[in-house]
C-alpha cells in the first residue's frame, strides 16, 4: 500500500533509536521470527487480537460474540484460541475489563504524520525526530518511499531500524531518503542465523555492505547469551566490518525480557525463558573487543 501502512504502535520519547528525543512508529509484518524477539506481536502482517487472561473476569460475553469458536467457556473460564481467531474484533466492543485488544491498525500518511508532529517541539530541542520500527519497516517500502519525503519536508529528522533482509531494490526505496539506517547483525554463522531467526543472512549482509557505502549506518549487534555472545561471532563481525572499511559507529544491545509478557497474549511459547540479561561485566569485555580493534562502539 502507498499511502497506509499497518502501525502497531507509536512510541513517544524515545531515547534509544536514533538522536535525540524521537517518536517512533512500529509497522507491522516480519520475515524473522527471532526466538529472543521483544515484539513477537509484530511479526504477523495482519491485524491480531491479543487476550490477557489476567484481567478477564470470566463473564463469557466474548464467547457470545465469537463466530470462528476461538473463544470457549471450559471448567467456568474463557479460553482463547488464536489460531482460531479471525480477528473480526467483535469481542472487544462486549469485553467488560478490556481483556482483549487489536494490534495493527490501517493509518495513512496524513495520520502519521500529524501524529509525529505533536513531537515537534521535542525534537527541535534536542534535534530528534522519528525512527521507523517493526517487525520490520521495509516490508512497507512503497509507504516508506512516499512519507519520508514528506517528513524532510517539515525538516524532521528519520531514521529505520531494519533487520536488512529485504530484496535491495525495495530496501534502496524504502531508505533512500532516511537520514539514518540503524542495521541490525544478530549472527554471522548462517546456519545458526536460520535456525535462531527463521532466515539465512546472506542477503542482509549484503544490504548491510552496500548500505554503509551510501548512508549513515549504525550497526547493531544484539547481545544473547548463548545464542550469539561468543568471541567467534564477534570476530567475524569485526572481521566485516575492517573488509567493508565500515567507519560508523557500533551499538552493542544486551537482551532483555521486557518482550517476554507478551508471547502469552499472542498464544505463543516463549522459548528463551532460562536466559538472563548480560552482565555489566560480560557487556564490558564484549566491548573491549570492539575497541581494540579501533572500532566506535558503545553498549547501550
């Protein structure tokens, strides 16, 4: 779609994606299926409805509404099936409590774009400005190629996060005109990349080389213990990164478990539960690493 996107979410004062004070705008949709994702209600590219069985008091309104049989009253509690879910929303309108709600909803580039400019001022201050997120933005490439013009326009700063894996010329369109390109490099073992991602990452170290010749690109490396905090993977993010003549800047992201909450209301498993957040210590050696190799990097 051109002139709409699928949003999830907008984010305000935002501190962590780009310069500044920023306003970020989630689309919806992702080709990746990070087991360690933190917005696994991202990954689908149609709207979906979420249950949180915390604040359901059993009333069985919804099972009422329901016409696909995703809903169910068994043992006097509300069960919900999402895989049988057609996201009609009918639910939400009897849901006393508020239980159920819908991620992703249609919005147009006038509607983002009023949006963002209740920051304005916020970015002005600090020389902010908006970051496209996800899921991943590129998937949007067609709405992404007509706002961001839009946007310079108004003299906003932009800025994406990307997963890079998208075919190049939709990714060129969809970056072409962003201030800057936040590049995520998750694994550089591409058998181990596919089996923690879902994809093979030859197409996005692609990107990611071809990119940093023609923007101003940030990579950044998120930080999950046992899955890609070793030394051999870091090396060869090193090792890339001096074969590119990469002079910008590195993020190192340690993982986190604010996403965890989030893959029960989706009807999900989340696999990484006996992961713990890097410690300050392992986040230090990591990047002494960086450094020594006379690499701009900082742990965020």
């Amino acid at each position: 779609m051109k002139n709409k996107a699928l949003v999830f979410n907008i984010q305000r004062y935002s501190i962590y994606d780009g310069p500044g004070i920023r306003t970020i705008v989630f689309l919806k949709g992702c080709p990746l299926s990070c087991l360690w994702c933190s917005n696994p209600e991202s990954q689908s590219i149609n709207p979906q409805v979420i249950f949180s069985a915390n604040k359901c008091i059993n009333c069985g309104a919804c099972v009422e509404k329901c016409n696909s049989g995703a809903s169910i009253l068994k043992d006097g509690k509300v069960q919900f099936q999402i895989e049988k879910c057609t996201s009609c929303a009918q639910c939400l309108d009897v849901c006393p409590t508020n239980a159920r709600q819908i991620i992703g909803e249609i919005r147009t580039i006038d509607e983002v774009i009023r949006e963002v400019e209740k920051d304005r001022q916020f970015y002005i201050n600090s020389n902010g400005g908006v970051t496209f997120s996800g899921g991943e933005p590129t998937l949007h490439y067609e709405f992404l190629e007509e706002i961001v013009p839009k946007l310079k326009e108004k003299a906003i700063h932009v800025a994406i996060e990307t997963t890079g894996y998208c075919e190049w010329t939709k990714f060129w369109r969809a970056v072409k005109d962003m201030d800057l390109i936040l590049f995520d490099l998750k694994q550089m073992n591409n058998e181990k990349h596919k089996q923690y991602t879902g994809v093979e990452n030859n197409i996005i170290l692609q990107n990611a080389e071809k990119i940093s010749k023609l923007k101003e690109t940030v990579f950044r490396i998120p930080v999950i213990p046992e899955y890609n905090d070793n030394i051999e993977n870091f090396r060869e993010i090193i090792n890339m990164i001096e074969r590119i003549k990469f002079k910008g800047k590195v993020n190192l992201l340690p993982y986190h478990l604010y996403g965890k909450a989030k893959y029960n209301k989706i009807g999900k498993i989340y696999k990484l539960f006996d992961v713990e957040t890097p410690s300050k210590e392992k986040m230090n050696k990591i990047l002494n690493i960086f450094k020594k190799n006379n690499i701009d990097v900082i742990s965020m």
